[in-house]
C-alpha cells in the first residue's frame, strides 16, 4: 500500500519477543484440582484482607488525600512567583504530583469502589469525580466494567491497543500500524484526552459499525467535563496571577504533559510487557472462578520500586494483584504480592515482574516489533499454560486458556452474569 520493499527477518532479530520459553519446551498443564485450588486460595486471601480493612486504611487515604491537596495548593502558589525559574520549577513538580496522586492513588482506586464501605460520601465510587478531562461514569464504564470483566479478551477488552494500537501479535496486522510508535507517543502525551474518547469506539465509527449519533451522549459529557477542566487549567487560575499568564499556563500545561505520560507508562507496563498473555472469546468462554483468576495472572504485570514509587503509580506497580482484587484498597496490594507469588510458584504459574526501565523497554520495544508485518521478525515461543478441559474441549496451547465450566458452576455464573448486566449500568467494578 505504501510501496515499501524491506528485506525480511534475518536483519531484525533483536526485535523478537522477550521473557519466553526455549523452543520445544513443554507447556505447563494445570488440571482441573490445580485450577480450582487456586481459585480458593484466591478467594481465602481475599477474605482474610476483607475482614481486617479498618481505621489503618481510612487513615490511610485521609493522608494521601491531604498530601495531594497540599502538592496542589503548593504548586498553585508556587506558580505566582513563577517569574523566578526555580520557583516555577517547584511549582509545576508540586502540581504535577498532585495531579499523579489524584489521578492514580485517589481516582482510579475510590472509583473502583474500594473504599465504598467507609460511607464517607466525598469517597463514593458512583460520585466521585477527579482532576482530568475524561467524566467519571464513562470511566467506569470502559475500565471498572469493561476492561476488568473482560481482561485481555481479544475483540471484547479494548484496552488492548485502545482502538489506535497494535498490541498483541494476534490483531491482524495492516499497514495503518506502521505508524504504531507514533500513535504511541501521541496517545501518551495526550492520554487524558485518550481516555476521555476511550467509550467512544472510534475504530468502530470507522468500519461503520457504529454511528455517530450513537456518540452523541457521551459528547456532552466530554463538553461538561472537558470545559470545566479546560477552564479551570488554562484560564481561571493563568488569570488569578496576572501579569504572569503565560508562565502559569504554561506550567499547568506541563504539569498535566507530566501526570498523561507517567500515568501511561506505568498502565502500559502493568498490561503490555513481554510475557503478557491475552486470550480468546472461545478459550474463556464460561469461566469458573478459578480459570478466571489464571487470565488475571497471565494477563498482568507487576513493576518493582521503593514504596514511594508505588504511591506514585497508585499501587498499579501491582497490576497483577490489582486485576485480582480491583476492590480492594490499593496500598494493601505490597502485603498481598508476596503471598500471590507464593500461589504462582506452588502451581507452575509465571509472576510477571521487572523494573520500570526494563517494563518500559519490553513495552516499547512490542510497540516497535507490532508495527512491522509478522514475516518481517522472528517470534520466540512465549511461555505457555495449558488449562485442562473436559469431555470433547481440547486443550489451547501458547499461553491460551482452555476452559470449561463443571454443571455446579452454572448458577454461580448466572449470578455474576446478573451482576455484570448491573455493573455495566452503574461501570461499578465487577469481578466474575
């Protein structure tokens, strides 16, 4: 289409895959006592966690709460000396923290119900509403219900490649995703305005699947929140130090530059390092709670860090423990990790997990190996589970699930289906 003529693999070889099995081995097979084992162990270490949350973790978001508003009061004021560069530096580092801790430590986790049963009303995942331009409840949608029902599904979880990406070997290449790596940086420059048009769909508009019209309702949404933002950032607060319009501006446009690219990159680190694994509508069609578990550890990973780090990046350096338990308050997933890796190690499972600088390069290094047709590179055998099946299912190989679901676990499935209908009415987290 666009008159390319490259050679094919032999110059590329250093963009194959990463953490993989040497060729011929042989897949890990979990059978049906192993995966059913691991879903009680799940779920008893999640009740354990249910049944001591308490005043440590009201105590706990009270003091990321007032951290975030002091960073913003600081680096508001801050920017009315901003004629004095070091001051201006401060403040925009002060403001661009705020930002981080609102978005990531306080939005994303109080917006997936996790403090719900305090009943403080500023803390209710169904009103809370933060510091970004994409509204609440079309967040809820597209993550609490969509993303985490549906994660690494392949035609049904769209943060695979948010619509714009090529992100797993099995989406169909086209030569639209040569341009992978720069869809890539202008989604993670932009990415609050990303999210913001996530529920839109718009790869959908454009095969004509979807209408316009139908994107209407969630428009005005976007033109509330988006103003007041707009308003507010750009505007109101560039006015309240006069003379100093443009530095104020400026700083703000950089503090919010600073939160889209930090909040992109440790997202993407937590869903699309090697080693990642995503799945089929077949391969998971009526999960047991047990197989639902495995997707969730075969499809996350984990970054390592000072604990700082991890109140930056609002403990998703714990993607793995987060897609487990989405409910549970964040700042406990440090204590969770270790017992969730102690499961993985006790079945076989990979623990997916690495240092910033080296999940940024694996992500990245996918963004530029998924751009370039599959002849063009040589693919190493990923590491691969085979889940055991009944009757005449057979098994999925390289890194798939195959899955069936036992009689008994019927009506336990008609319930969360219930529940799933329900979730995706109000974008409550649903876990199946």
């Amino acid at each position: 289409m666009f008159g390319l003529s490259l050679p094919t693999v032999p110059f590329l070889p250093f963009l194959s895959g990463g953490r993989s099995t040497p060729a011929g081995d042989a897949p890990l097979v979990l059978d049906r006592t192993s995966i059913d084992e691991i879903g009680r162990e799940l779920d008893a270490l999640r009740e354990e966690t249910l049944a001591t949350l308490g005043e440590e973790d009201r105590e706990y978001i009270y003091r990321i709460i007032k951290a975030q508003r002091g960073f913003e009061v600081a680096g508001r004021g801050l920017l009315f000396l901003g004629f004095l560069p070091p001051a201006w530096l401060a403040g925009v580092a002060a403001l661009s923290v705020s930002k981080i801790l609102d978005n990531m430590e306080i939005g994303h986790n109080v917006m997936h119900g996790q403090y719900d049963w305090m009943r403080e009303p500023s803390l209710n995942s169904r009103v809370f509403e933060w510091d970004t331009v994409c509204p609440s409840d079309q967040w809820r949608h597209s993550h609490n219900y969509v993303h985490h029902t549906y994660t690494n599904i392949l035609g049904k979880d769209r943060d695979i490649g948010y619509g714009i990406l090529r992100m797993d070997p099995a989406q169909r290449w086209h030569p639209y995703y040569l341009g992978n790596p720069v869809y890539a940086t202008a989604l993670m420059l932009l990415f609050e305005w990303g999210v913001m048009l996530h529920d839109a769909e718009v790869e959908r508009i454009v095969a004509r699947k979807r209408s316009w019209r139908d994107v209407l309702p969630l428009a005005k949404g976007w033109w509330r929140k988006a103003r007041r933002q707009v308003v507010k950032d750009y505007l109101a607060f560039p006015l309240l130090t006069g003379p100093l319009f443009v530095p104020t501006l400026l700083g703000n446009a950089t503090a919010n530059l600073v939160r889209n690219v930090w909040a992109y990159s440790i997202i993407f680190c937590g869903h699309f390092p090697s080693g990642v694994q995503s799945f089929t509508e077949e391969e998971t069609a009526e999960e047991t709670r047990g197989e639902w578990y495995v997707r969730q550890l075969l499809g996350s990973a984990n970054i390592t860090g000072t604990p700082l780090f991890h109140i930056m990046s609002g403990n998703l350096s714990h993607q793995i423990e987060h897609h487990l338990f989405p409910d549970l308050p964040a700042h406990r997933y440090p204590e969770l990790a270790p017992r969730v890796r102690e499961v993985c190690e006790k079945h076989g499972l990979p623990y997916n997990t690495g240092g910033l600088t080296a999940q940024v390069a694996s992500v990245w290094k996918k963004i530029f190996l998924l751009a370039l047709p599959p002849g063009w590179v040589r693919q190493e055998p990923e590491v691969r589970v085979v889940l055991e099946r009944r009757e005449t299912h057979p098994a999925a190989t390289a890194g798939t699930l195959a899955l069936d679901t036992p009689a008994q676990d019927t009506a336990v499935l008609g319930t969360a289906a219930q529940d799933i209908d329900k979730g995706a009415e109000d974008g409550r987290t649903v876990r199946t």
